[in-house]
C-alpha cells in the first residue's frame, strides 16, 4: 500500500520526502512533597516535503493515515515555498548500531510513583526543610523516512529520564538545587536515590550564605554552567549560521580558536546518549566526528540544504518533529575530559567560585561569544570546599576568549547534562560583578 502511494505521488511533484513516527510514553511529577501529575500518551504523525516547479511545500498530520491529504496540501504549497537546491537522501544503510531498550515503554505508573517515594524519603533524610520535587518519563518511539531518491530507513528509539531537586520558596529567597539526566536506556533507581542526595548536600551547602564582592575570580564551572558556557560553539557551529554568513567562523576550518585541551565530539552512537541515532532527521547516515580537536575546528552541522548552500558534504545532523521541517543540530555533544580530579580543582579553586546554575543566558549574543547571566546558584569556596551559596552575582564572560586563553584545568569525571557529556572546567580571571 505504501509502495503503490509513493509511486503515485513521484506522478504528481518532482521529488518527496516523507516522514513518519510514533511513540508512547508515561509520566510522573511530584511537586512541594506531593504527586502532582501522571501522564500516560501516544502520539503518531506522517508529514511529507513535495518538490514542484523548483520549490518546496510542507505539509503535516497528526493523523498517519492521512497520506493523501497531506500530499496534496505540501504539493500546494510548493510555489510558495523554498527552492530545491539540494537533492533529498539517497539510498544508504548505517554500518553502525545503537542500544535501544524496550524496558523504557514497560516502566508502570506503581514503580515510578513508589521512585517518587523514595526520592521524598532520600531528601528529607539530609534536608528535612527542603521541600522534595522530582519527574520521570519512559518512552519508545519508531520513526521511517522515505524518499523519491531511494532513501528508506526505519530506526527504534527508548528514553528514560529523570530530574530531583531539593527546594525551597521564602520571602526574599528562592533556592533550588537539582540531578537531571536523560539516556537511551533505563536508568537504575539506585543512581536516581543517590542523586538525590547529592541534591539535597548540596541544598544543606547552599543555605549557607557566603559574602562575595565584585572583581576578577577563579572560577570552577560544573557541567550544568559549562552548558551554558559552550552556547556560542554550538550556535557558531550551525549550518544555518554558516550559510548565512552570520558565524564568524565561516571561512575558519583547520584553524586553531581555542586551548588544545578543548576537544567536542558529536557522537550520535554513545552508549548512553539520549541524542542521536542511526539516521538523522532526513535520512542521512550519521557519524562520530570532531567538532574541535585539540582546539582546531573541524567541522559544522549541516542538514542537506545547508551543506549544499556552503559547498560542504552533508553532516548528517538534521533534527525534526512531525510538525517542524529538519534544521541542523547536534546529536550528544561529548567534550573530552582532563586529568585532574573535582577534588583537585576546588583546592585550585581556592578563594574563588564553584558555579552551578546561571539565569537568563539565553539573551546573551551567541554569535559574539558572548555569555552573560545571573549565577542561580554558586558557591564560595574555601580550603577546598564549597563554604555557602553567593547570591545577587552575575557573570559576562566571551567563551571563545574564555576557552582560548583562561583554563586551568579540566576534570577526567564527566556528568551528563541532557544531550551533552561534559567536565568540571575551572577557569582563571573571569569578572564577577556583585551587589
């Protein structure tokens, strides 16, 4: 039946692409102590691209039965779409493979509801003021492309995560300190516990407050800040920025722009990545590779348009949902790790800060370097060790300069932080302005 619908519709455009998915997944939520949501979903979709007079039209349905509906819809809107410069996949077959685990869609409401439990129970133990708040979500889903160049491939995909905090909300004071992480596979309840209460040590350090005045700091960021941290390298990075011109690093590949300790992978294969896959979001076999090497860019993520708008070859880095056409992005962003221990680097850390959340990073001027925000959670750090939390600080550092010309050192222990696995980076004449 599908073969004789895409025969069909290669009489009726130039060239189609068409995408399907489907999925279920089970949620819970407990909020202030108590269990606030459970939430059980399936969801399926088709959309199609379909090429016409050199251009192309979208279209899409929540209804995957609907193929006809939506082939005609994306045929109409062809000449109002973009051009076609670009061929859509080929036939080809991934030689690598992907864990994928089914337990992540046969998780039941009783066992997270009970984790729940037990992530309340673990807080309480060391932070009996904290109010407990914690979600867990399991899934599966399975995706298909197909294009009128040949391209037909199908991949399965499990995800299971999870994120404990430890919080409270007092007249002049918010705090919160949390564990997240998202994989591929189930995760066992005996980290989600410990996490906890590294939550909950941490929440105990924090209420604690420490004096800080503004000036220029060591700085030792976790992976959450260095997240924020690596904003610019991801954005510069793009393929859309890149054919825009707007990257400064258009005409940079094989030069050296940072530290050569600063290697970032795009690795859609890791074990425990949530990211990734066999495909990307077009069709287009994906693969391990540099980013930057020893401080040397290497490389961008292109969907097919943007590497032939570049002149580059096709990255496999398409990310899509039903509703949306691919735009390029990383898979799991793996940074490598250094040789120092985290002990290590908060005795270097001396008189300095340990930061661990930043608010409002997002309207910093990526493409600039820039990273400004408030530090949400940092601490002061004394005799190796976090003494107390700081607070109404900011920060307004440039990563490229930051990661360039100010490391220290870099942990060898590296912590997930959603799609990206990265260290402890500790960092050296970073201004803080403080009030």
């Amino acid at each position: 039946m599908v073969k004789k619908f895409t025969e069909n519709l290669s009489s009726l455009c130039d060239a189609f692409e068409m995408f399907k998915a489907s999925g279920r997944s089970l949620s819970v939520a407990y909020e202030n102590d108590r269990l606030t949501e459970i939430r059980q979903g399936e969801s399926s979709g088709m959309s199609i691209r379909a090429v016409k007079g050199g251009k192309i039209g979208f279209s899409y349905s929540s209804k995957p039965d609907e193929v006809d509906t939506v082939a005609s819809a994306a045929i109409r809107m062809a000449p109002y779409g973009k051009p076609y410069n670009f061929s859509f996949a080929p036939k080809q077959k991934s030689a690598h493979t992907r864990p994928y685990d089914g337990r992540c869609g046969e998780v039941s409401v009783e066992k997270l509801v009970g984790l729940g439990l037990a992530v309340k129970d673990a807080i309480k133990s060391i932070a009996p003021e904290a109010m407990a708040e914690c979600s867990f979500s399991g899934g599966v889903s399975q995706s298909r492309i197909e294009t009128s160049t040949g391209q037909d491939c199908s991949e399965q995909e499990s995800s299971f995560g999870y994120f404990v905090a430890a919080k409270v909300t007092e007249e002049g004071n918010f705090l919160s300190t949390y564990r997240y992480r998202s994989s591929n596979g189930l995760v066992g309840e005996d980290e989600i516990i410990e996490e906890a209460r590294e939550a909950a040590r941490d929440f105990v350090v924090a209420r604690k407050q420490a004096p800080v005045k503004a000036g220029r700091y060591r700085v030792l960021f976790s992976p959450g800040a260095l997240s924020d941290i690596l904003m610019p390298i991801a954005v510069s990075i793009n393929g859309l920025n890149i054919e825009k011109k707007t990257s400064r690093w258009v005409n940079s590949l094989g030069e050296r722009l940072f530290d050569e300790r600063v290697t970032l992978l795009d690795d859609p294969f890791h074990e425990d990545g949530p990211g990734g896959g066999l495909y990307d979001g077009e069709g287009v076999c994906t693969r391990r590779r540099a980013i930057i090497e020893k401080g040397v860019l290497q490389g961008f993520c292109h969907t097919l348009s943007t590497a032939k708008a570049c002149g580059h070859e096709p990255t496999g880095n398409a990310r899509r949902a039903v509703s949306t056409v691919p735009q390029p992005g990383l898979h799991n962003l793996v940074m490598a790790g250094g040789s120092a221990t985290r002990e290590q680097l908060l005795i270097q850390a001396e008189g300095g800060l340990y930061i661990d959340q930043m608010l409002g990073t997002f309207t910093s001027n990526f493409l600039a370097g820039q990273v400004s925000g408030n530090i949400s959670l940092g601490y002061a750090v004394q005799g190796g060790q976090r003494i107390g939390r700081v607070k109404n600080c900011a920060l307004n550092v440039n990563t490229f300069d930051l990661l360039k010309s100010h490391i220290v050192a870099i942990s060898a222990e590296r912590e997930w932080v959603g799609g990206q696995y990265l260290p402890w980076v500790l960092v050296e004449d970073v201004a803080v302005s403080a009030r």
